[in-house]
C-alpha cells in the first residue's frame, strides 16, 4: 500500500455524532438521511427503536463530516420535521448508571 491518504477516510476519521430528538415516530431513516444531507456530508443515520415493539423511540442520531455539524445544528435545530421540532445537538457519551446498570452496594 502506497503512503498517499484517502481523504474520504480522513473525513470519516474526523465525523462526530448529532443527537436528533423529537423525531416523528414514523420518521425514516431515509427521510433524516435527506434533511441532514442538505447540511453535508452524512456518514450514517440510526433512528433508535423500542426493543420489544421495534417501534421508534422519537429520537436518533447522525453521524456527518466534522465540518458539516456546526451547520447542520444552525440549520436544522428547532425546525419543523414531520410536524414536530427538531432538537439537534453534539452527541455525549453515555453515562453509567442508567437502567440495567449493577447498582454500588452499601
């Protein structure tokens, strides 16, 4: 393998992750894909599902170029969607110590 970079894969290397809340419960991921390309390039769309219905759970997230989220959170936060609002922020990690986490003994 030559030492030339792809840059395609440096744009992967540096996507961050979009939290995407208040979705419509019959938003696809195809529809989120389409709002948020109009912002850049996206890398992946996931809308998250109830494990037990696989019905929506109302929010998702998106993965874009590192460039493209500032203007995708500028664009896209507090618009209408579906008929619902769109709350778009940068991803966190996740937390311990939600539902099913081993609880500290005393």
């Amino acid at each position: 393998m030559s030492g030339l970079r792809d840059p395609r894969w440096e744009e992967f290397a540096l996507a961050k992750k979009l939290y995407v809340g208040n979705l419509p419960f019959n938003a696809s991921e195809d529809e989120l894909r389409e709002a948020f390309e109009r912002c850049g390039e996206v890398v992946s769309v996931r809308i998250i599902t109830d494990r037990d219905t696989g019905r929506s759970r109302g929010f998702g997230f998106v993965e874009m170029a590192g460039s493209d989220v500032d203007e995708a959170i500028k664009e896209l936060d507090g618009r209408d969607f579906g008929g619902r609002t769109l709350r778009v922020s940068e991803a966190r990690e996740r937390q311990a110590g939600g539902p099913g986490a081993p609880r500290a003994r005393l």
